[in-house]
C-alpha cells in the first residue's frame, strides 16, 4: 500500500521566497516557460537514478547502498535547490499562463531539501536508520526461544493472522513493538524537529500544514474529521457486534464487556485489519466464508500467476498491458538469498518510459491477491500519466493513487467475480452469505478508516507542538483508542514508543492518503459501476455491493480518463472526470454498507450488545 519515494524527500506544494527581486512581465513568463522545459530532461534523468538508488536499497539492505542512496539524493536536493532559487526571482503568481504557474509551484516545493545541507542528511539519516530499524526486526519463537529469525513478514503476520492463543499473540504483539518502536526515540525525535525547521522554511507554520497542502483544501481537514463523525454510528456497531463475539469466545478475562477491544485478538499487529477474526465474529458463521486461499493453493497458484491476473483483469477495461520490463525488474517473491529488504507492498515508477515495478513479498492468500490488484492500480496510473511533465507524474491528491487500485479490488473480491476466474466453486450466494460477505468486507474496509485518521492525527498533534515529547507514547494509545476502541495487551509507558511500529511512521510517510483513498474509492467505484452497467441505484439486484466491473470498456475508459490528468489540475476536477462530483463524501460508502448497518443495529440490541467503549488504562504516565 505504497509508492516509492522519488529522488528525495518532499512533501507539500510549497513556495519558497528566497528574498530576490520579483519579475513578472510577459518576457519574463517566456523566459521561465524556457527555463522550466530546458530542465525537464535533467529532472527525469536525476528522478531516475535517485529512484534506482532507493530500490537498490530497500531491495537489499546495506551501508553500500545506503551510502549511494544517500550521497544521490543529497546532489539531488541541491540541484533542486538551485532550480527553486532561480524559480523564486520570477513573480509566478502573476504569469497568465495557469499551467505554468502551477508547474512553477510545484518546482519551488523543496520539502525537506529546503534544509542547510548538514541537516538534510541528518534528516535522511534518521530516516534510514528508523526503517532499517524496522526492516530488520526479528523476534524469538514463542514456543522455542533458541530460534530466533521470526520476521514480520511473513512468520508474524500469519501468525497474528491465524492463532487462537491469547497469550502466544500477547508475546508476538510485545516483541514486536518493543523491538520496532522505542529504539528509534532518538532517530524519531531529531526526525520531528528537523520536519518542524523544514517547514518553517517553507513558509508554512509546522509539519501538519506542509502535508495537508497537497489536498489543495484549506478545509480539508474539516471535511476529514467531519466524515469520521459521519462514519462513527456504523463503526460504533460493528466494533460492538467484533467485541461481543470474541468475549464469547475468549471469556470474560480477556475481553471485557464494555472496553476498548485487545488488539492483539484481531488478526493484525495494528489492528487496522480485523479479517483476521471473521470466522469467529460473523453473523452467520455456519455460512460459507468467502476465502479462496485454500483454493488457490489446491490450484497451484504462484505470485506470479497472481500478477498476471490483475494484469488481464486492467487489460479487461481497455487499459494499459504491462511492459514486459516489468516482469523482469519488479521482486514478486522474497528473496530466498538471506538478504534484508523492506517487505513492504510498494510500487515504483523509474521516470523512464515504460519502466515501472513492483516489489512485494508475496504469499498465496486471497489478501494478497487483492494487494496484488491494488499495487496494479498504481503501476496503471503511472503509464497513465508518464505523458505528462515530470512535475504532474503524481495522484491528484496523495489519496487518488492509493483508491485506484482499490476500485479494482472492490469488483474482484466479489463472489460473482471469483467464480468468473475459477476460484469459487458450489458457493450458495442467499441473504445470509451476503451479510457474511458484506461483514468482511466491513473488517476490511470500514475498521481501517479510524486507524488511518488516527496516524495523522497524532503526527500532526506532535508536528504543531500539541503532543509533547514526554507524552508521546500514551498520547498515541489515548487516540487510537478514543477513535478505534481498541487498546495494548499488555500495559504500556511513556518508556516505550509505539508508533514507529507501524511501518509508515518509521518512513515518514503521510498516511491521510489512505484514509482518503478509502471513502472516495467508494465513489469511484460507483461512478465506473454505472457506466459499467452494473449498479442502478434503487435496484434490488443491481447493487453497489455487487459490482464487478470486469470487462467493461466504457468503466475503463471513464477511469483512464481520470488518471490520464495526473496532478495537472486540482483534485476535484479530476474527480468530477469519472463520478461528476467535486468533494469527498462517505455516501457511497454508507450506502455500500447499510445492509450490514441495519442488521447489525438489531443483532446488537438483540444480544445486549454495548455499543460503544470506556478509556483505555493500559498506558500510564511516568
């Protein structure tokens, strides 16, 4: 669920002043118009060998590459700190020509890069050393403590997957953050002021501005935190009926009536993925799960196979085949050589024609099945906009990229659609399988969205001063369990720091996206279902829950058309390209998910079910 970095660290669309003269006359517009087309080979050139540079590291972890990695992206920051200065002497503001204004803007946005020299490595340094951090973790087996190479990915991730054992989970759960998370404090602490200094450079009063700029929206957060609201009844229902059943499950002793829910019971390390627990939460567990996995293995299905399924799945739409280099370039598969790499799901464009890969360690389940679909979904936006100016190589908004690939998967994760490929067989789809099917779906895609607020909320607390370095730890356990109701298994302390478990809090990288990309997915999945000729609104059978939109032409070309725009124009006109909307809206969202609601809303009152939690006490100040 990520796109690689380019070249070097930047965020926000940011203009510097460097103190220069103003010029603004039509020459003067010419003159930069020339300027700005004369350095556009070298910008792709240097984006290309910055990105190659990244790759080769985070393909195969060491100080050799490291070294280049870092030595490219700082002759990188000063050829871009060059092009931003003579950029800056011109009254940009003023030019007539929009297009080239916003090219302009985007060229002055140094990001990091605005910092004195020394700084920008110390920035990248810290950086580094947080995600080999955390590329590198291992932990000891629980039940041989001799054997000690248990990696996230893909020992712990199955493990927090697919155990029943509360204490076995407790142990990986501690370990694992124990390891990732507190011995980066210093590295995280220097990250945090050099983001604040880099800021202020860039005329902007903290971190959390500089990242928001990219939604182009001096409302966006708002709308943000109003759609969270919006969301909450539904949450609130779910995360009841999830709470209840694993207390049935587990009893009384490990799961309360009315707190905050464990998280190391919900089958992610982060409980931000809850699908991990549907077997023994759904509302009709008799019923047939939708799980293909097993299948997938009796088939003999390789990741590579899995790959070129998505490919013909975006053929299908009368988009873009993949390049054959991608096939030879891209890592689908962990390297069996011993090597460390970040195991990340990423995708990665070279800012050469054609030249786009994937890096993925690959397993045989349907959730990387799907992943495959999503990190397709970036590889065709960036053959969709590689026409483009280097500057407009880029999502219109950091979350559109991250929604493309997961329309895709809304329309292949649906029963209809796994049967069309072979995978599920004497599947019975009535009222209760739907709800089954809807549930997960919801443990999916609807507990995700408190978790992603939260990791932004709580960066952007701490980058405008709100969070202090002495409360950094309890601070982030008070909001993921204010907005997601869940809580530590073991307690926790301002000695240890938690978030840089997560992987993009390590690697500095802004996780609004996600949270974006999974309201306005639903209201591009909408949009192109329509056109697809499977979603009416109002028909009983034309669903939004049951599209697929497969083999469409008329979806893929609405989509195409969407992506083709890159950032060229703001958001919300390439938005208003596929669905004829301007905002983000959880409608079609709510919508896809109502019948799951109202079940849910009896079912819960039925059982006596608490809809809603008490404060978590597993973090305590020192």
């Amino acid at each position: 669920m990520r796109i690689a970095p380019v070249l070097l660290v930047v965020f926000g669309l940011v203009s510097c002043g460097y103190g220069a003269t103003l010029r603004g006359s039509s020459d003067d517009e010419l003159e930069a118009l020339q300027y700005v087309e004369q350095i556009e080979s070298e910008i792709l050139s240097r984006r290309n060998v910055g990105t190659e540079a990244e790759w080769a590291y985070e393909s195969d972890i060491n100080d050799a590459n490291l070294l280049v990695k870092n030595e490219v992206a700082a002759a990188n920051a000063a050829f871009f700190k060059d092009v931003a200065e003579t950029l800056a002497k011109y009254d940009y503001e003023s030019f007539q020509d929009e297009d080239l204004k916003r090219r302009v803007k985007k060229l002055t946005s140094l990001g990091y890069a605005a910092l004195p020299e020394d700084k920008f490595a110390r920035m990248l340094d810290a950086i580094n050393a947080m995600q080999d951090n955390y590329a590198k973790v291992k932990v000891c087996d629980y039940h041989d403590r001799t054997k000690c190479d248990l990696a996230l990915e893909p020992e712990l991730t199955e493990i927090l997957a697919n155990s029943r054992d509360p204490e076995e989970l407790k142990y990986y759960w501690q370990q694992w953050y124990d390891a990732a998370g507190a011995p980066t404090r210093d590295d995280f602490q220097t990250y945090v002021d050099l983001n604040g200094e880099a800021a202020r450079l860039n005329n902007y009063p903290t971190g959390a501005e500089y990242w928001l700029k990219a939604y182009e929206d001096d409302t966006f957060e708002e709308q943000v935190n109003a759609v969270i609201e919006e969301l909450r009844p539904l949450y609130e229902q779910i995360h009841a009926h999830v709470r209840y059943q694993l207390r049935k499950y587990y009893g009384d002793e490990i799961v309360s009536e009315k707190g905050p829910i464990p998280m190391h019971l919900l089958g992610n390390m982060w409980a931000q993925d809850w699908a991990g627990v549907a077997a023994i939460t759904s509302p009709y567990p008799d019923r047939q799960q939708l799980d293909v996995t097993d299948e997938m293995v009796r088939q003999g299905y390789t990741p590579i196979q899995m790959f070129e399924m998505g490919d013909e799945f975006f053929q299908s739409l009368n988009m873009t085949k993949l390049p054959q280099s991608f096939w030879e370039k891209s890592i689908l598969e962990k390297p069996e050589d011993g090597r460390d790499l970040v195991c990340h799901a990423s995708a990665w464009e070279f800012s050469k024609t054609d030249d786009v890969r994937i890096k993925q360690c690959t397993r045989v389940t349907m959730d990387q099945f799907f992943t495959a679909h999503h990190e397709l979904g970036h590889v065709q936006y960036f053959l969709q906009y590689q026409h483009l100016p280097s500057v407009y190589r880029d999502g219109a908004n950091p979350g559109f990229h991250e929604a493309v690939g997961d329309v895709l998967s809304l329309s292949v994760s649906t029963p209809k659609h796994l049967e069309k490929i072979g995978l599920l067989k004497d599947y019975v789809q009535d009222e209760e399988s739907k709800l089954n099917q809807f549930y997960t779906a919801a443990l999916t895609k609807l507990v995700f969205l408190p978790f992603a607020y939260t990791i932004d909320k709580y960066r952007w607390g701490i980058f405008r001063g709100d969070i202090k370095p002495e409360e950094y730890n309890c601070k982030f356990w008070e909001m993921r369990s204010k907005y997601s109701g869940i809580e530590p298994p073991v307690v926790r302390s301002e000695a240890d720091l938690d978030a840089p478990a997560k992987y993009h809090v390590s690697a500095d990288v802004e996780y609004l996206r996600y949270f974006v990309s999974f309201i306005i997915q639903f209201q591009f999945h909408r949009a192109a279902c329509e056109k697809a000729g499977e979603y009416v609104k109002g028909d009983p059978i034309k669903t939004l829950n049951d599209c697929d939109i497969y083999q469409s032409a008329e979806a893929g070309n609405a989509i195409k058309a969407m992506l083709e725009m890159g950032s060229s124009k703001p958001w919300p006109d390439a938005m208003e390209v596929l669905t004829g909307e301007r905002r983000m809206s959880a409608d079609a969202l709510i919508e896809y998910f109502q019948p799951l609601y109202d079940w849910l809303v009896v079912e819960n009152e039925r059982l006596g079910a608490y809809v809603g939690w008490e404060e978590t006490k597993m973090c305590i100040w020192l």
